[in-house]
C-alpha cells in the first residue's frame, strides 16, 4: 500500500479531475485556496501520477477515437478507429516535469490570482505535455481561473485552445499568435483527428449565440478572432494537404443550416448609430464562419479536377466524399445566401 501525505492525496484529486474522473465541483475548493508548498513530491506519489496519466489519457483516447471514421494517413485514406489507423508509436505520450511542475501550482496557490509555472518542455515530451495542457484549461475554462491561464504564453498560445475556445479568447482580449503547422505532423495530427466532433459542438454552440447576442463589440471582437484563427488553420491544413481535419467546418455547417431557414440570420441585433461602413464590416465580423465556405468550395472545385495520377488524388477524394455527405453544395449556396442578405454595398 503506497501512503502520501495531504498535500499528494490533493494533488492526485485535482489530476483527478484534469483527466476527467472526478467532477469539477468536488476539487474546485482545493484550486482556490492557498497551503505551504513541499519542495518535492514523494517517489509513490511520482508513480501514481506517472500511472493515472498514462490510464487517463489512454481512456481519453478510447472515448474520443472508438469510431471508426476516415482520415488521410501518410497520403493515403485510411478508414478504423484511431488506434487502427497510426502505428502505437505516433500515439504514444511522453510527459516532462512540467505536468509535475502545473500539478504542484495548482495544488498550493489559488489559481485565480498566481500566475503558472514557465513551462521549458521540448522534444518528445512537448506533444503529451500538450495534450495535457489542452486537457487541464477544457476542465476549468468555465472558471474564474481561465482567464489567469489565459495571460500565459503556455495557454494563450496554444493552438488547439484557440481553435477550440475563441470566444474565450474573444472575450477575454487576447491576441491571436498561434501556429498549426507542428499540429499537421504524424505525431500530432491523430489529435485533430480525435477532436472533429468537440470541434463541432464548440462551434456550433458559439455559431448558434450569436443570433441570440446583443453585445456588438463583443461579437465584432470574436468574428475579428475566429477570422484570424481560421486563416492560420486552413492555411496550414491547405499547405500539408490535410482538408480531412477541417471537416468539422462542414459537420458545424450541416448542424446549423439543418433545419434553420436562410434569411434574416442574426434577427436579434439592432446596430442603432452606426455607420454604413461600420455597419458592413460588423457584419462581415460576425457572418465570418459562413464566409469560409468560398474557401471549401474552391478546394471542392480544385478536387474535381484531380486525375488518379496526380500526387493529392487520395486527399482529393477524401474531400469530394466529405463534400457529398455534408452536402457541400447545399452548405455553400446557403451561406452565400446569408451573407447576400446583410450585403449593404
């Protein structure tokens, strides 16, 4: 039987939590208050958490890649769960003392009001650290600690953070400095893969707010966001050939227009005093999401002209089959519908 003391047994609930096994409310007292700090963590304690990252993150991955779904692997269409499309050494994790490190923070400071850990992790170590990071800011990014998280470069700069949460960056003030170009490699690209469903849900729930919204500057600072991360993601995605993991845009587009009729798409806002210009460019702020469908429609009409001798013949086909099952042709005339409507020119 391994014994720690009471600063460990509080730092493994709050991993715990990170991971996903514990709710939220039952640590949440534990990251607010502050306690004496060890200068070390005890050799058991160091295995348990070597233990319940290597368990937490494996059932992470089951949970979010048991389907069996199709995505380009080493220029090829692969089709299996993630595990039977990458070999176990491009899904294999390695963690720095960096987790120990944000572990150790959190347990002895109130995180709403200190600052984390620098983190100095390189090498092999920076894709499970990322991973880990990501993990840690979705369990607390409805928090008061979130914006603390999101002052430092670790978090702030993350670039599946800023995929997956710009309206928190929106909303708190952040300026958008991320690069997806590491994220489109073999070691990393399986969590873009895993992620196209979460990606779906974050969208189309910040997508479905706005025509409820009667922030305006709000809503001009997150279209100005979305704007800037989508032009970074789509650019690295176009240049690795990788179109497979932005089809969360046409699964978020296909949600959204399902049932919705085309027209007066944002009936809650009233843009009292403003400017005809101002006016046009908020607009486009906020109708930015459905404005990237001229950009998938031109990869769609690129695709069609792909010959089974061409070197992207298999990503192209990939996406003329996304394409067709989210019925892309639907998608974009309904966009372009929507976006003609608030056409003040």
């Amino acid at each position: 039987m391994k014994s720690v003391s009471a600063f460990e047994a509080d730092l493994l609930r709050i991993l715990s939590c990170l991971l996903g096994r514990l709710p939220l409310a039952d640590v949440l007292p534990l990251l607010v208050r502050t306690r004496p700090r060890p200068k070390c963590l005890s050799r058991h304690c160091v295995e348990l958490v070597q233990q319940m990252l290597a368990s937490g993150c494996t059932e992470w991955l089951a949970r979010s890649g048991w389907r069996t779904e199709r995505f380009l692997v080493n220029g090829t269409i692969t089709t299996g769960r993630v595990w039977q499309r990458h070999s176990d050494d491009r899904l294999s994790l390695q963690f720095s003392r960096h987790v120990v490190e944000f572990l150790m923070w959190l347990t002895a400071e109130d995180f709403t009001q200190t600052p984390p850990p620098e983190r100095t992790a390189t090498g092999d170590s920076a894709v499970g650290d990322d991973l880990f990071d990501l993990m840690a800011f979705s369990a607390v990014h409805d928090t008061l600690g979130a914006p603390r998280l999101l002052k430092h470069a670790t978090f702030r700069k993350h670039p599946l953070i800023a995929l997956i949460y710009p309206d928190l960056l929106a909303e708190h003030l952040c300026d958008v400095d991320v690069d997806f170009s590491k994220w489109m490699q073999a070691d990393r690209v399986w969590l873009l893969e895993l992620l196209q469903r979460r990606l779906t849900g974050c969208w189309w729930k910040i997508e479905s707010s706005k025509r409820q919204s009667h922030d305006v500057d709000q809503i001009r600072r997150l279209g100005s966001l979305q704007q800037q991360v989508l032009d970074r993601f789509l650019s690295s995605v176009e240049q690795h050939n990788r179109r497979d993991v932005a089809r969360f845009l046409l699964q978020t587009g296909s949600k959204l227009l399902a049932s919705e009729p085309v027209g007066r798409w944002l009936p809650a806002l009233r843009l009292p005093g403003l400017r005809l210009a101002d006016r046009q460019a908020f607009y486009q702020s906020a109708l930015v999401f459905f404005a990237q469908f001229e950009r998938l429609n031109a990869w769609h009409q690129a695709a069609r002209a792909v010959s089974y001798y061409d070197d992207d013949y298999q990503s192209s086909q990939l996406w003329k089959s996304d394409w067709e099952q989210f019925d892309g042709d639907r998608l974009y005339d309904q966009a372009r519908r929507i976006i003609s409507d608030y056409s003040l020119v």
